[in-house]
C-alpha cells in the first residue's frame, strides 16, 4: 500500500486532538443545533431528547452572526453562554461555528462593497444567507473581529472540543474587490504582464494586456470568454475562499485555542479545489445529500466519501451534515425511510467516517428550511424518524471499535479540479462529455463489484497500486504524467479514458500525436478528437467479453495501434476499423487507452478486465434465488466488514473465518446473511 501521507503516528497537533476526540468519545454522533431559532423552554427538552438519541456533539452557531453582533460592534455572547453550559451540563459536546457565513443585513447596508456581484453586475443582498464578497476588506475585518472574540471568549469553555469555520466556502463575486484580489492572484503568479499574456495566449482575439490593472474577472462578455482567464478565474476563487478560511482559523488557534479546527467540505464541489484545502483542516468534513430518488445516489455518495479519505491520506473523517429524512431544495423531494437513512450513516462509517452528523437536530418551523427535515421533527419525538435517530445513535455506540481504522485499497482512481476545470470550458468539441459524470461512471462500474478505490490526486506516487484509473484527465502535467508510467513500470494496470493528458496547465492544447506525453506508454496514438453521431457507434471486440451492447459514442479519437494490442474496434461508422480500446506491455504492468467514450457495458467489461489482470476483485453476494443482482454494499474498514442491503430481498455473503457482529452481537461463520435494508458490521475473531 502506497504510505499514506499522514500516517497516524505523525498527526499534526490538531489532528490528533480530534483522535483524541474520538478516542474518548466514540464516533461523534450530532447535528447542527440553531437554539436561536427557539424560546428557552425548548433548549433542556432539546438536552433530554439528545441524551436520549446517544447525540455526543452539536454543531452551534453555524448561522448566529445576527444574533451575536446585533448592530455594528455589539457583542451578545449571553444566550450562547447560556446554551453551551446546558449543553454541557447534559453531556453533549460542541463543535463551535464561526458564524462568518452569513453576515448581519446592516453589514452590507452600510458597506455594500461586502455583498458578492454575479457576472452580470448585480450586486446580491440580504435576506438570504451567504451574502457576502470574499475579498472584501471590511468584510474579512468584521468576519476576523467577531471570530477573535467568539474565540476569546470560548476558548476553554468544556463543551467546545471542535471549531467549525464558515460554512460550506463556495461564493463566487465578480465585483470590483474581486477584480482588485484577481490580479494581485495574478501577479503573484506570472510575475509579469508578458508572462500572463503568454499564459493566456492573448494574442487571440486582440486580448494582449498592456498592465495586470486592465484585468477584470470573467463578467458577461460579447461571446466566448478566454478559457485561460476563466481558469485562472477559478483557481483566484478558489485560493480566495481558502484564504478567508485561513485567516479565521488562525485566528482562532491564535487566541490558544486546541481543539480540531475544520470547515465541511461538499464532496466533489465545483468552485474549491479541496486538494489544495486538505492540509489546512484538522480533520476532514464534508456534506453530502444524496437523493433518494436517484438509484446512482449510493455510489456517487461513495466517491465523495473514498474522495473525503483521499483528501485526509486516509484519515478519519466526519460526515458533518446529511439530512434523515428529505430535504426541501429540490424540485421534488422524497424522504428516506429511517432504514435508509441507517444505511447511509454506516456506509460513511464503512468509508472512514468517525462522526456521523446531520442537517438539523430540530427541524425549524419557520423559515427557507421549515421542510427540510430534522432529527428531531415537526410532529416532535414520538415518531419514526426520532426512532430511527435513536436507533443510529445506539448503532454508533457499538461501533466505537472501528474508531481510528482506515480503508484499504489496491485501486487509484485520478481526480483533479484544475483539469475539472480546464476541460469543462466551454466551446470544446462536446459539452456531453463532462468529467464528473466520468469520473462517477468509472467509479459506480467499480463500486457494483465493491472494488474498494483511493481518489487520488494528480501527481501522486501511484506505485504501490495494482490498479489505476484515469477517467477523464483532460490536464494531465508532466508530473502526473510521470507517475501513471512509474505505476506501469511498478506492475500496476493502468487505465487511461478519453480525452485525457490533452491539455496542459493553461489549458493549452499540447501539440503532436496524442495523448502527446504519454505515446510511450500507451503504445497508439491519435491525431484528432471528434463528436460522433447521436446514434452512437457498434464496437467489434477482439479480446474483451462484453455482457451486453458494445458500443462508444459522445467522443471518439482518430485512433492507431503504434504497437498496442487492439482489444475493440469500431464496426461501422467514419471510424470504422480504427482501434476503441487498445493494451499495450509496459514495464512490469500495462497501459490500458480507451479513445471513446464507451457505453457502459463496453465500460464495465475493460474495466472487469484490468481488474482481473491487476488481480484485484471486490466481496460480492452470493447468487441469488430471489435477486438477479443483490444490492449489497461491502467494505472493509480495518478490522471490519461492512455488509449493507439496499434490496428488497435478503442477501447472503460468504465470509470465511469467525465473526462477530458489532451490531448485534451476534456470532456468524462462512455465510452471512443480510436482510432487506439492513446491515452487519463483522469483526473478526481472532483465537490467540
Ligand atoms: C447545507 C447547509 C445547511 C443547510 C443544508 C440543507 O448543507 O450547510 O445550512 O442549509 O444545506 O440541506
């Protein structure tokens, strides 16, 4: 296994102060608490009913910025005492908020440069939340001043054992502050207007810029705005957002404050490139949403969760908010059953949660979020939601074993936000092929066979995998480019999609027979990407078993074998006879190149060949009598076995050796079975 970069011995500080969180408290098990929105009488029943529901730690303050600075420069710390004591007293921790999110309405009335400007030039205004300019001066001031003093002030109160910064990072502004940040960014980086004008190839299109103040962010333009300034444009925000979480997490390890600081992340979010973030939480914390309706939901909330564990080299990490039952923000909403909502806390268990949080304790009776549920919901704790909270709560109790485990993988799946980024541009030759919805479908086609995957970052050291996946890697810089030959020559198996390694670090297109920096390796080469006709094209298979429709369409290269083997080929078509797929021997492993984009059983059957080749399979049920394909989620997570049954029918996985049920304490030997919507978490027995 390729060393993690943080491996548990040389946690930093703040890291290990979140082990010794959990150490102590088991999994962090809790919601986001709004005591603001209530009268007191309410705020004990709140302390008795989290008692009751094994809730360890509330998230406080999230949204209390109005509530704590009512006009300009008061300070109103006395009902926030007053909660974090009770919460205290009750025995129930705190992970407490900066509540920078979500300014006061007189902040921006008095300063309307805080409030952020869309691409058009509206400038947005209270009344909601989030409205607030990133680079805003007097917006960062006010956010320092009131972070400094919550900081001060609760430092060492008890039940504060975590901080929470902001919430949820991702505003974007185009307004003149951010003009002004945008080109300080970009001095910074290119040092010279000659250097950016070459970074930005502005000799297109009369762009050459004579000095860095004539840059503005990309705002509405006649037309196509230049790819570089847009992606420059994304890294500026990006490094902006960071920049405020920086300032306020010093600020607040500043006053000597100890406990774990984190922000929550939102899986794969389009607008911060958490690898560059990762480093700058104590512990990783994400939001994740999936959709009951959608059948795909437990497989990509599995990619965020294995992208989450990538982002902390493998560490634990905190499910910090999900909803119990539905949420309101969609066009059309459907709850989950609390069975549902069991299994979607113990899957982030099984991928290396060690807190498992929801959206909110109590749900609000007024307000944007009045449908949006809650642990604790309108028709209050007599109901099968608060069950269903109970129950979890009891579940994550018996798990204290898993605390600190880590997921092991064979298998590195690349993921990159500059080449997000850079290939979703738009004006490029399809906009139907996207890199999430890539980086996705190669995942769910291992995540069926509970192949367990590390995201990886570009660059990373790859040589300890057996198998590496490279979905859609638009940007590929030479680094990265070097490791996925280093990962061949070590042995591995590695996969490379389409439309990969085009592009460098500008988004400029690299010139030669493509992918240009990786023809060795791959042994075929391209010499032009095209859309290919809606119908989608019929692929001839030479190699490869396919259960079902062979076939590419989207995009396909003008692909030839420059010493590869061929594995699929097109059957009809302007392609017809050019190479899909090819493999080529490099090193002690192989390169795997697939120029199209392949329909999904095609997908499926290369990737169930690099599997096989790179001797990598996943736990998978047993045939069964009830169920053509049983829906049963396994993960191991270090002396653990997750089993979870998202079926209708009873599933049944052999499991060699002793074990014990976590859940239960039942025992269980060689064949286990797992009800409908339900799971077993066995460890195994070890007989000294
Ligand atoms: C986000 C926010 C929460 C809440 C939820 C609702 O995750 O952080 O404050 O609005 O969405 O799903």
């Amino acid at each position: 296994m390729p060393d993690s970069p943080r491996t548990p011995g040389e946690r930093p500080a703040g890291a290990r102060a979140f082990d010794a969180l959990t150490a102590e408290r088991g999994i962090l098990f809790g919601g986001d608490y709004n005591p603001e929105q209530w009268p007191r009488d309410t705020w004990r029943e709140d302390v008795e009913l989290m008692q009751r529901a094994g809730v360890n730690v509330v998230t406080v303050g999230v949204f209390s910025w109005a509530m704590l600075e009512p006009t300009p420069g008061a300070r109103e710390f006395g009902w926030l005492d007053e909660v974090l004591d009770l919460l205290h007293a009750g025995g129930i921790s705190v992970d407490l908020a900066t509540p920078t999110a979500s300014p006061p309405p007189w902040l921006g009335v008095r300063h309307p440069e805080t409030l952020p400007v869309d691409p058009d030039g509206v400038r947005l205004v209270a009344g909601s939340r989030n409205q607030f300019a990133p680079a805003s001066r007097v917006y960062r001031e006010a956010a320092l001043a009131i972070t400094r003093d919550l900081a001060e002030r609760y430092r060492d109160h008890p039940a504060v054992r975590m901080w929470h910064v902001g919430n949820e990072f991702g505003q974007l502004d185009y307004g003149d502050e951010a003009a002004r940040a945008f080109r300080d960014w970009l001095s910074a980086r290119y040092g010279t207007i000659e250097a950016l004008n070459e970074a930005w190839a502005t000799a297109f299109w009369s762009q050459r810029y004579a000095d860095f103040d004539e840059i503005l962010p990309p705002r509405r333009a006649p037309y196509l705005i230049n790819p570089t300034q847009s992606l420059d444009f994304r890294r500026y925000t990006s490094d902006e957002l960071r920049a405020c979480y920086l300032e306020l997490r010093d600020a607040i390890r500043d006053t000597g404050a100890h406990q774990p600081i984190t922000t929550n992340f939102m899986g794969p979010f389009h607008h911060a490139d958490y690898w560059s973030w990762a480093d700058e939480v104590d512990v990783i914390s994400d939001d994740q949403y999936p959709d009951p309706a959608d059948p795909d939901a437990p497989a990509d909330i599995a990619f965020a969760q294995d992208l989450m564990r990538g982002l902390g080299g493998g560490a634990p990490w905190v499910l910090m908010e999900q909803a119990i039952s539905a949420v309101q923000w969609r066009g059309h909403n459907l709850p989950k059953t609390p069975a549902r909502a069991r299994l979607d806390s113990l899957q982030a268990v099984a991928r290396g949660a060690d807190g498992i949080s929801f959206f909110q304790w109590r749900q609000s009776r007024a307000g944007a979020e009045r449908f949006h549920s809650g642990m604790l919901p309108h028709a209050g704790a007599d109901t099968e939601v608060f069950a269903g909270v109970c129950r979890q709560g009891a579940d994550l109790q018996r798990l204290r074993p898993v605390v600190g485990s880590r997921v092991a993988a064979r298998t590195a799946l690349l993921f990159d936000w500059s080449s997000w980024w850079a290939a979703d541009e738009p004006a490029r030759p399809t906009t139907r092929l996207t890199t999430l919805e890539q980086v996705q479908r190669w995942y769910r086609s291992l995540w069926r066979r509970n192949v367990p995957v590390d995201v990886v970052a570009h660059g990373a050291d790859l040589t300890g995998y057996d198998l590496v996946v490279v979905p859609h890697s638009y940007v590929l810089e030479p680094p990265a480019a070097a490791a996925l030959i280093a990962a061949a020559e070590h042995g591995a198996q590695v996969v490379i999609g389409p439309f990969s390694g085009v592009a460098d670090v500008n988004g400029h297109i690299l010139q030669g027979r493509s992918p240009v920096q990786l023809r060795g390796l791959v042994g075929a080469s391209g010499e032009e990407w095209a859309g290919l006709p809606d119908a989608g094209a019929a692929v001839d298979l030479a190699g490869l078993t396919v259960a079902g429709a062979a076939t590419a369409g989207i995009l396909a290269e003008k692909l030839r074998s420059d010493g590869a083997e061929v594995l699929a080929s097109f059957a009809d078509g302007d392609l017809a006879g050019r190479p899909v797929v090819t493999r080529n021997a490099a090193g002690a492993g192989s390169a795997w190149y697939v120029g199209a984009v392949l329909g999904d059983d095609l997908l499926d059957a290369v990737l169930a060949e690099a599997l096989a080749a790179a001797g990598v399979d996943g736990i998978r049920p047993e045939p069964s009598a009830e169920a053509a394909t049983a829906a049963v989620e396994a993960v191991r997570r270090g002396d653990a076995l997750f089993l979870l049954n998202r079926g209708d029918t009873p599933a049944q996985v052999r499991v060699p050796g002793e074990w014990v049920d976590l859940l239960t304490d039942e025992t269980t030997d060689n064949l286990v079975t797992i009800a409908p919507w339900d799971a077993r978490v066995l460890m195994e027995r070890h007989h000294s």
